[in-house]
C-alpha cells in the first residue's frame, strides 16, 4: 500500500483537488488500484442545507472523473515521478471517451479506482479502467489520452515544437 508522501510526490494536486487516498497495488507501467473516500467534509457539500434530499449529496461526476484521472496520472509517472510541473516533464490531458456513469457515489462511500495501460506510444499514453463502490461500477472509461512534454516548452515565449 502506498500513502499520501508517495501520492504527493507524485501529482501536484493539493487540497482540494487531491482526490486520491491511497495507491492499494501498482504493476508500473500496467495498472493501478487506488482508494478515494467521499466523506461529506468536502468542500462541494460545504452549501448543502437541510432541507437538500439524498440525491443532492452525490459526488460530482466532474470530480469522479478526476479522481479517476489522478490515478490514471499516478500509474503514467510512477517510474518518472514529478510533482513539480515547472521542471521535467507535464502530463497534458488530451482526449476522452466512451465515459459511462452507472450510479451515484455518496458520502460514505470509497472510490476503487481501476486503471490499466491499454497502449503507449512514445511520451503518449492511453488509460482505460473503471471506479467501483462496494464491488459495483460506477463509472466506466473507454479511453484517455494523456501526453508528457517537457515543461519548458510549455512556458510562454519558450518553442513549442517538442
């Protein structure tokens, strides 16, 4: 099992927007399972009034996605990790598809999130996987595409051919 130091040495993602708990199996360069639990202490529930029924505390399906991709992010740099994004390499997201929701995901519930490396050409990489709560499907994703460039090419007035 991996914790937080690994995961933060890896993504630059920080509170809020960290929404990987903990890495619970990785074959680098295969797949990766991690854990993300929902608890209604996230900043999105914070406007939540009493009279809100149960279907207003669903997680944000935006937010399922980008747990999903963080993992996704921690599986494309685990050999190579840098959670800098002004030095190295930057993961860019480039494409998605074939994105199902099956259910709603509540407080309470944990995220597992599954990844695997359907193909990697190059400094491109496409991801496939799902999230699952209780052993169900909850989302389901055909295909991203993800890029790593280096991170001076990407800063203005510097060459972006690379």
């Amino acid at each position: 099992m991996t914790g937080q130091v690994e995961i933060r040495g890896r993504l630059p993602h920080r509170f809020p927007m960290l929404l990987v708990d903990r890495v619970l199996d990785v074959e680098p360069g295969q797949r990766i399972t991690a854990i993300k639990a929902v608890t209604c202490n996230e900043p999105w529930y914070a406007e939540l009034g009493p009279d809100t029924p149960p279907e207003g505390f669903g997680y944000p399906q935006s937010l399922l996605v980008e747990s999903w991709c963080q993992s996704a992010g921690l599986l494309g740099t685990w050999d190579d990790p840098n959670p800098d994004v002004l030095s190295g390499k930057v993961m860019l997201f480039g494409s998605m598809s074939g994105v199902q929701f099956h259910g709603q995901v509540l407080p309470g519930d944990v995220l597992e999130h599954r990844v695997r490396v359907s193909r990697a050409v190059g400094d491109t990489v496409i991801f496939e996987g799902e999230s699952l709560v209780d052993g169900q499907p909850v989302l389901t994703v055909a295909s991203v595409v993800v890029a790593m460039r280096p991170a001076e090419v990407l800063r203005p007035g510097e060459s972006a051919s690379a």
